[in-house]
C-alpha cells in the first residue's frame, strides 16, 4: 500500500478500507426506507429543512416535553438555540486555548501508562483520551476518578444499545439502565451539578443549570455529548492508528508533515471507514432538490455515509484508494459526509480531529512502537457502525 500512488490501481483490485466486509454483511436501513446514496442527494437532504430525525430511536422521543430529550432528537429552532448556546465549546480558538491542554496532559498519562506497562489494549487508550476530553466539555469534572467515571459512562451506553424483541427482555434492559444511570447521576452528575451551583465555568453544565434544566434533562444531555464524543471518537483514533500501522510510507507523511497535513490524513481514513454507515431522516412535507432528490411527506430515507464518501462524481476515480491529497484536489472537505452535515452535523468534529491527531502524533513516536495484535471488527446494530476490540500496542520499557 502506497501512500502516494501516481498511477489509479482500482481496477486491480485495490481496496484500502477496513471496515467494508462487515457493512456490506450487516447494513440494515430502517424497515421502509428507501436507500440514498449519491453525495449529491444524501447532502441535499441533510441540510434540508424539511427532514426530520429518524431511526436510532428517534421515533420513541416525546417531542412534547423538549426539556427532557437531548438535542440530538430536536429539530428547527429548539436545536438551533440548543447547538448555539455551547458552540464556542467547540470552536477551533477554544480547542488550541484550552481543549489541547487536556489532550496533552492525557496524553502524559497514557503514555506514562503504555511505557510503564511495556503494552496495552488500543481501545482502552483511545478511550482514556475520548472520555477525559469530553467530560472537560461536559463539566463531569467532579468524580471520584476519571477512570470511574469512563467505566460508568461506558456502562451506560453499553446498554443503551442494547435491544430486546421480548417484553421480559425490553423490562431486564429497562431496570439495568435505570440501576446504571443512577449510579452515574449519584457519583459523577450531581457532583458536578452541585460544584457549578456554586462556582459555574464554562461547559455544559454550567449551561444546563443556568437554564434550570431537569435532572432528567441533563441525564440525557449529558448522555447524548458523551455518547457521540466518546464512543465515536474511540473507534476513529483505533481505526486510523490501524491504518498507520498497515501502511509505513503513510506514518512516516504523517509524522514528518505537518498539522494540515496530519489532518488530510485522518480525515481521508475517516472518509474510507466511517464510524457510522447509516444516518436516517424523515420528511416533515414534500421534498424536492436540485440534486433529483423527491420524497414524499413521511417517507423516511436511509442515508449511505459510505457511498456518498465513494461516489465517483464527488471523490474523482479511486474512491477506494487511500489518498490524502484527494480533497484538496477535488476542492471537498476532507471527511465527506462522515461527520454528517446540515444542521445535525456532529458539533465535535474538530474536537474529534484534534485529539486524534495529538493522540497518535505522540504513540507513533514512542521507541519501538508496534501493533502486537490486530482489532477485531464487530458491528453495532444500534447506531450502524463498527467498533475495534482487541488491539494491543507495545513500546520499549520506559
């Protein structure tokens, strides 16, 4: 595998993703809808204001008591006003001036970690630094240890993607996130809630208790900025450093180039192996679109993140080639539809792509870094996408 191919192999066969076999194996649109996956379309209806949230259990929120949904599930001026009220969190400015410390600082401990302990599993890191980063957003800065707090976070989300076709099944999972919630909004929320009564800072739950949110309210807030900045964020750091790893001549572009260089790499990765393959969107009234797009009121779509990143029209010809000068040269933002776009597209990108950078900037220059073990693929039905288990690292002994 080349990192700078000059002629296009694709007819020969060349693949570069990783997680393709077990989507094409397990892709499973809601029931009805109808599959888009032209760029062209799948951006159309995305930023339409016509659509709405569907599918991830978007269709179960109780869109009559808004103060008790995440924003994940609003639409129109509540989410606006939602997303706005803490998007300076997420500006590029916030991130150098205070986000990149927090990066840096976890890095040290991981690093003190993996050199100490001569190996680790890869996710359990990428873990580390997904959670640290996000509960500094979040304000989940009063625990008894952050090391808890991923475990009851983790916890939580585990079995929030969990499902059961039986009614005994559907209670069983019911009562365990109630137990596991309650756990996290006893050592980790409240706390928290309580410090920023006291002494507010500049996060979101500061925010959620300026606005007097209910305690159900910033559960599922709380829940929803962690869920998309941890769980997804693991799999993006596990799958580009396994990328890195495959490929000798794209590590040493990536740790001898610079910052935007490093970027158009990992977005490039992440336009290959998008953690989330599927997003859903339900039309409000009749949509119609420069791009061909049609859909009739209450027709549901099921948009293919992974074809629109391979669509020819948008990504030239080898849309299955690794190649990090190919945004730049088709004039595209470099992730493609991976972080989503329009109105919902995922608030933490940057963040995201940052502390990724940081993350394997600092593991690949370790002495003697190497991957012992490779990830294995597993699929999460849930939210349509891959997770990386079982990846081990190791470096020479501090």
């Amino acid at each position: 595998m080349s990192a700078t191919a000059s002629v296009c192999p694709a007819h020969q066969g060349r693949d570069d993703r990783k997680s393709a076999q077990i989507a094409a194996a397990n892709l499973a649109p809601q029931e009805g809808a109808r599959v888009v996956g032209a760029f062209a379309s799948v951006r159309e209806i995305l930023r339409s204001t016509q659509v709405r949230q569907a599918g991830a259990s978007a269709d179960q929120a109780d869109l009559s008591k808004p103060g008790e949904i995440s924003f994940f599930f609003l639409d129109g001026d509540l989410h606006r006003k939602r997303r706005a009220a803490v998007a300076g969190l997420f500006a590029p400015k916030t991130i150098v001036t205070r986000h990149q410390a927090v990066m840096d600082r976890t890095m040290d401990e991981i690093i003190a970690k993996l050199r100490s302990r001569g190996s680790a599993p890869l996710d359990e890191l990428s873990w580390q630094m997904a959670v640290d980063v996000a509960a500094d957003i979040i304000g989940l800065t009063d625990s008894d240890s952050s090391e808890n707090l991923a475990n009851r976070v983790k916890a939580v989300l585990d079995l929030s993607m969990g499902r059961s076709d039986s009614w005994l099944g559907k209670a069983l999972l019911t009562a365990k996130i109630m137990i596991r919630v309650g756990a996290f909004w006893k050592h980790d929320l409240s706390p928290a809630v309580e410090a920023r009564r006291k002494h507010p800072k500049n996060d979101v739950i500061s925010h959620l208790v300026k606005e007097n949110y209910s305690k159900k309210g910033m559960i599922m807030e709380c829940l929803s900025y962690g869920g998309a900045g941890m769980m997804t964020t693991r799999e993006f750091i596990v799958m580009c450093a396994w990328h890195l790893f495959d490929d000798p001549a794209l590590l040493e572009r990536f740790l001898t180039g610079g910052e935007d260089d490093q970027f158009a790499i990992l977005e490039e990765i992440l336009r290959l192996d998008p953690v989330v393959s599927l997003l859903h969107r339900r039309a409000a009234a009749p949509v119609e679109g420069s791009a061909g797009v049609m859909m009739q009121e209450g027709e549901v779509a099921a948009l293919s993140i992974r074809d629109a990143n391979t669509d020819e029209a948008t990504t030239g010809p080898c849309p299955y080639e690794l190649d990090p000068d190919r945004a730049k040269r088709m004039k595209a933002v470099g992730a493609y539809m991976s972080f989503g776009d329009g109105p919902h597209r995922c608030p933490g990108a940057q963040v995201a792509l940052h502390e990724t950078r940081i993350f394997l900037d600092r593991l690949f220059r370790l002495p003697g870094i190497r991957l012992v073990c490779e990830p294995t693929i597993i699929w999460n039905r849930q939210i349509q996408g891959y997770e990386l288990r079982g990846a081990v690292v190791a470096c020479d002994p501090a």
